[in-house]
C-alpha cells in the first residue's frame, strides 16, 4: 500500500513537472483584482479569480479547488484589511505555496492606499469591524489608479521580462481611466448631495467621491443580518430624508431591501459592485458606467 | 533645540557625582562625554530620516497633483476631488508597522469556548456498547451542565521558514479539570514543490471530521465511527509529509508516524513509533454551485495493551466524501452539505482483559482476529444566515466472533438544530436516539454553546 503511493506520487510529480509554466499565474480575490491585472498585463499572464460577483466574498468557503489554484500562483491580489481572513489564510496555508505567503507574490490592494472608516474601538460588539479600515476600496476611482500604479510595479517586478510591457499598458491604462473619471464625474453630478440606505456598509468609497451620503445601513452592524426591529426604526428615516434609493450588492438578497422599499416608497436598486454583478460590468469601465447609471436613472424617475 | 536639551539633562546626571570628584569620576565623565556624542549623532541621524520621510510624502504629494492635473480641473473640482486626493495622500503607501513594543509579534490568540446541558434516558452506568469497547471519548454525553471542550490557541509564524501553533484544552471529566495539549505543532513554510511537513502533537490528516476541531463540527459529539475506532479523534505525537500535486483539481498526498501512546494503538512497547498513515484527497468545484472533497485514508498500528484490550496489528481504512451544493457556492446564505465516512477496521492480534476484570491469577487472554466496520451520513441544510438544521444516521457493524463478539449491531439517528447569531457564536440543540445494545435505546437532548473570541480563524472546506 505504501510503496504503491510512493510509486503514485512520484509517478505524477514527474510528469506534471515536465510542464514548464512560462506566464505570471495570478490570483485575484476578487473580479474586480482580476480585472485590473487583466487590463495591466493582458495576455502576458494567466489569472484564475476565486470569487464571482454573486458570491460575498466575506463568507467564502476554503474550496479545494482554490487551493489547487494557489498551489500554482506567482502573485495572490486581494482587497486585504481582513476582507479575506475567513478564507484566504486557510487556503494559503494548505497550499504550502511560500511566493504567495508574504512579500512579493502577496499584493494587498486595501495596502496601497488609505482606507476609510477604519475603527478607533476594536469591539466584536459592533459586528464584523475590520481594524484596517473599510475593506470595499474598488468603487473610487482614484484610489484604484493608485492601487493599479503599485500592481503594475509590483508585475514589473516580479516578471522583469515583460516590465516594458507593463509600464506600456499602465500608461495607456491610466490615459482611459482619468479620461473615464472625466466623464463620470461630470455624468454623476446630479447625484451629488443625494442620500442612499445601503445593505452593508461597502459603498463608503463610493459616496465619497461622489459627494452622496449614506444615511442608513439594513445591516445595524456590518455582518449582522438586519432584525424587523432595525428595520422598522429605518422606515422612517428613508422616508423622511428625500432618499434616492437603498442600495445593494449584486450577491446579497434582495428581500431587505424590497422589504424597505415596500414600507418606504424608495425604490431598492441592485449595483453591480464588482466587475460580472450585470450584464454590462464586464470590466471596471463598464462596472462605474453601470453604477452610475443605475443611480441616475433613479434621479430622473419622480421620488415620493 | 534637541541636543540642548540632551545637554542639560546630561549635566543634570553628572552633577552629583562631580561633587565627590576623584580620578573615577573624571573616567566616568569621560564615558560619559563620549555617550553624548554618540547620543548626538544619532538625533542627526533621525533628523536625516524625518527629512526623508517628509522628502517621501512631499513625492507622494507631487505624483498626487499629477494625476489631479490630468482630470477636468472645471468639474468639480473644488467639491470632491481636492478632498479625496489629500486623503490618499495624507499618508504613505504602505501603513507603517505598529509600535515596536514587546507585544507586536504576540501569536494570534482565539479562545474557543463550549458549554453543554446534556440528558440521556439512560443511566450512563448501564450504557454499554454491543460489540465495542467504551472509553477515552467514547460513549454518551456527559449528563447535565459541563463545559465541553474549550480550548484557547496560539499561532504564528515562527520565522519565514516555520510555523507554530499551540492549543490547550480544558475539559471537565468526572468532576476533575483536565488542562490538556491538543495540538502542539510546527509546519514549515517555505518547501518548493507543494511539500510540507508537520512535527510535534496534532491530528491525524486521515479521514475528513479527524483534523477538524471538533468546535467546526456540525453536531454536539463525534460518530459512532470516530468514537469506536479512533477514539473520537485521533492525535497524537509524530511528524507528518505533505505534498500538494500541481494539478487542476487538488489532489494532496500525505504519510504520519506517530508515537502510538494513544487509542487505537497504546503502550510504549513499540520504541516510540507505532502508527503509521498515509492518505489521499482530492477535491473539485463541480459548476459554480457544488463543491466536493474526498479521501482515502489508512491507519496501521502496533498496539501493545490498548484501551480496549488488544495487543497486535491493527489496521483501520477510511473512505470520506463531501459534497456541498449552494447557489453561486454563498453556502452561509443557503444551501446543503451532505458527507459520509466509512470505516473498516482489521485486528489480528490478542485480547487481554483489563486488570479489573481479570479474577484470579490467570490472565485471561485469547486471540483476536476479525473485522469491524463503521460508517455515518449527514445532510446540514443551511436555511440562512442564521438557521441551520441537520440529521446524521450512525452504524456500527460488530464482529460476530472474538472478544467483542456480538450478533447486534449499534445504531444512531440524530438531528440538530442551530442559530448562529454571528459568526463566532452559535447556539445548538440536538435530539439523539442511540440504540447502543439489543435491551436500551437511550433518548439524548442537549443544548450547547460555542463561541470563538480573539483572532478571526479561517475553517478549512
């Protein structure tokens, strides 16, 4: 019995280490990480992205199958500040794999920036707090031009072969991208100083830039499943505060929400969030169109 | 304004001993000049490192207005952007490492704590198990209030070749605390090619539940499989070799030695290393909504008086599959797990009764060879984030010869039902009907906590 798995293993290694791998393998966390490294490198490497934007990526299960897929990673990109702790460490550690641990092959995207919201009290009283800030840094796109400016150095270094390659694709990148952010700006006007309830608190980045404000959460406490007497108590203050929509994410249930919506006249709108949440955020471009023309579209439509 | 400073708390210093003035002295102020000059060079040194840092920020700061200067400075600018922009740069890329106290490279801590009420219809000293023996983790639930196991573990990277981790537990038998060592390990980190390999105290990677802690168990106590053959969970001291194949669906290669102080083996008869495993797992996504995972796993033991009598060669093989279905794979917000694990268990060897039962001078020996089988089916159907329900059907198949010989084979139905309020709490209750022997059924209720505190653990699949 022994010495047949021996002969197995020894059998399989030989022949799966013939199979020399050429291109960067990534890992991105999340569509949007994979995404950004597609525009950044394009054909030069090969991603696998673990999570889909139907999944909450809080609550992801540690799958076997992600396991294989860090086995053969050169580079993990993650949101990080925790976002990922229920899973991602699990799945590092079963896959023995040591690029991927720490240093190089680790990029952290909520690392490269600043983050918001992060907590002056570290208290599991108020839900699932993460210490390092609010974790959902993809929709400003500010901080993601100078999230994709460290992912591309960070390619250049660890595929120095193609770093020419990358720096080209960057500074073509960030041309479309601030002309974008142009564009958006200017289309988002009307939404500025408006109001939103949200499921859970992942759109900070987003109201930010765009000046709108987050006047209530269906979660009371993020990661706590909202009770009917929170959301009684948010009836009154959607209702009253010319609220533009309650907002979700693509992956959560929409029966708060349409619940809210129901009891408040203000209509409930599902965003995409991450890049594959609809039919027209098929990269991070068509993500922030979507978005805010999902939320535009509300403006035009006549508000209770 | 610093060095002044410096200066003057310097002479401050000197100012006693210059009373008592002899040669000593005159060396110490000696000393003492050379440490203020060692003292000023290095405040010019952090000098130096602030205007670095300020030189860095003020990078920042440029490359920032850069890429302000490509937008429409006509759109909004005065509104959001200006604010947005500083905040990015209010501070360098990367957040700088907490402050170098003594407690920055502390292990990650979690506490895991577990309490029970638990009521069997049956007096547990009539409790008997046709077929197999009782003992260490083995048989009904404590009755009434207990902790069960709570356990507190400490974890972290040793250094970038290993890791460690620690995890006590506390328990409460018969009335006495028990502060025990489950795991007690270190892993390595750094091998190329998926290779790992393990040392210390830790729990057999055999079968799918044996390294799970039993706190990630989705009911209140182990198989009746587990508790027959391995005691409820087999660890033990020993080293283990782990290799990860690089292929598209995982496929994980491992062997153990272990000490063999614990049940199925027992005794030290066998200098120190008398079991030894080796399994396979494999696992793979089927779609975007199920999972699964499956082993093969086998345990070989030299056992010299166990707990249940034997002396010989044992050898246990196990058989375990998963297989997890969730729409989109969002398993917390709904959906079902359905596992079974199979066990056959060989011995070839002697039965010694226990000292207690021996009566009078002869031991009373005899051989034992023979086979037992064990097995169990569950199905967790997550309704929500914060129900969730489950039934597992339990067996065991006696050896109709030996020892234990028994023309009946045990059995039990469970169901349970659990309300996570969070992710580290959960509430339980569990209703059993354990047919241990052909003459009791013994009707077992319990009603536990579990919580974790502390560091944020991630659960394997």
């Amino acid at each position: 019995m022994n010495k047949f798995l021996i002969a197995a293993v020894l059998a399989t290694a030989g022949a799966l280490s013939t199979q020399a791998q050429a291109k960067l393998q990534v890992f991105a966390c999340e569509p949007e990480w994979g995404s950004l490294v597609q525009e950044l490198a394009g054909d030069k490497i090969d991603v696998d992205v673990a999570t889909s934007a139907l999944q909450d990526v809080h609550q992801i299960e540690a799958k076997p199958s992600l396991i294989a897929k860090l086995r053969r990673a050169d580079l993990t990109v993650c949101d990080g500040a925790e976002l990922e702790v229920g899973w991602l460490p699990m799945l590092i550690q079963q896959s023995g794999n040591q690029k991927i641990a720490s240093g190089a092959g680790s990029f952290m995207a909520a690392s490269q920036i600043v983050t918001l919201e992060k907590p002056t009290q570290l208290d599991r009283a108020n839900g699932d707090v993460h210490p390092e800030g609010n974790p959902h840094v993809q929709m400003d796109p500010y901080r993601m031009l100078t999230i994709a400016k460290a992912l591309d150095a960070r390619l250049a270094q660890l595929d120095p072969a193609n770093a020419a390659a990358y720096q080209q694709r960057f500074a073509d990148f960030s041309t479309r991208w601030n002309a974008a952010i142009k564009r958006w700006t200017a289309k988002a006007a009307p939404l500025k100083g408006r109001n939103i309830v949200v499921h859970h608190n992942s759109w900070i980045y987003l109201t930010t830039w765009l000046g709108m404000h987050e006047i209530g959460s269906l979660e009371p406490k993020p990661g706590v499943p909202p009770t009917s007497a929170h959301l009684a108590s948010l009836i009154d203050i959607t209702k009253s505060s010319h609220t533009l929509a309650i907002v979700r994410a693509a992956y959560q249930d929409p029966k708060a929400s349409n619940w809210l919506s129901e009891h408040s006249g203000v209509t409930a709108v599902s965003l995409p969030f991450t890049v594959g949440g609809d039919a027209q955020s098929k990269d991070l471009f068509g993500l922030y169109d979507s978005t805010i023309d999902k939320l535009l579209a509300l403006t035009k439509s006549p508000s209770p | 304004m610093r060095r002044s400073l410096l200066t003057v708390c310097v002479m401050f210093a000197l100012a006693a001993p210059v009373f008592a003035a002899t040669p000593p002295t005159q060396k110490k102020i000696q000393q003492l000049e050379a440490r203020i000059k060692a003292l000023e060079a290095n405040a010019a040194a952090m000098q130096k490192q602030t205007a670095d840092a300020l030189a860095a920020l003020q990078a920042t700061r440029a490359e920032v207005e850069q890429i302000k200067a490509h937008q429409d400075t006509a759109i909004a600018a005065a509104q959001t952007a200006p604010a947005e922009s500083a905040a990015i740069a209010a501070a360098p890329p990367q957040t700088a490492p907490a402050g170098a106290n003594g407690n920055a490279f502390n292990p990650a801590m979690s506490v895991v704590l577990n309490g029970a009420y638990a009521h069997g219809s049956l007096d547990p000293d009539r409790y008997y198990r046709a077929g197999f023996a009782l003992g260490g983790g083995s048989g009904p639930p404590a009755q009434g209030l207990s902790i069960a196991e709570s356990e507190v573990a400490l974890s972290a990277n040793i250094d970038e070749k290993f890791y460690g981790q620690l995890i006590l537990t506390a328990q409460n038998d018969k009335s006495q605390d028990h502060i025990g060592v489950e795991n007690a390990f270190i892993e390595t980190t750094a091998l190329p090619n998926g290779f790992g390999v393990r040392a210390g105290r830790f729990f057999s990677d055999i079968g799918y539940l044996n390294s799970h802690h039993a706190h990630t168990d989705n009911f209140y106590d182990r198989p009746l499989a587990y508790q027959a053959f391995l005691g409820s969970q087999y660890g033990d001291d020993g080293v283990q070799l782990r290799w990860l194949a690089p292929t598209p669906i995982f496929l994980e290669f491992g062997a153990e030695a272990f000490a063999g102080n614990n049940f199925p083996s027992g005794g030290a008869a066998h200098s120190g290393v008398g079991v030894y495993t080796g399994f396979v797992h494999a696992g793979g996504d089927i779609g975007d909504d199920t999972s699964w995972l499956a082993g093969l796993s086998t345990l070989h033991s030299k056992a010299k008086g166990a707990e249940d009598g034997f002396s010989g060669d044992s050898k246990l093989y196990l058989a375990d599959g998963t297989l997890k279905w969730a729409p989109n794979g969002n398993l917390k917000d709904g959906g079902v797990t359905l596992r079974g694990e199979y066990f056959v268990d060989d011995r070839n060897g002697l039965y010694t009764a226990p000292a207690e039962l021996q009566l009078g001078q002869s031991a009373f020996d005899q051989t034992w060879n023979g086979q037992r089988r064990g097995g169990y089916l569950e199905a967790v159907y997550r309704i929500n984030r914060t129900w969730e329900a489950g039934y597992r059907y339990d067996k065991l198949w006696a050896d109709r010869t030996g020892p234990y010989a028994s023309e009946f084979d045990p059995s039990r139905n469970s169901v349970e039902l659990s309300w996570l309020n969070s992710e580290f709490s959960l509430l339980r209750l569990q209703f059993s009907r354990d047919v241990p022997n052909p003459f009791n059924v013994d009707n077992i209720l319990t009603l536990q906590y579990q919580v974790a505190l502390g560091a944020h653990g991630a659960h394997a699949f």
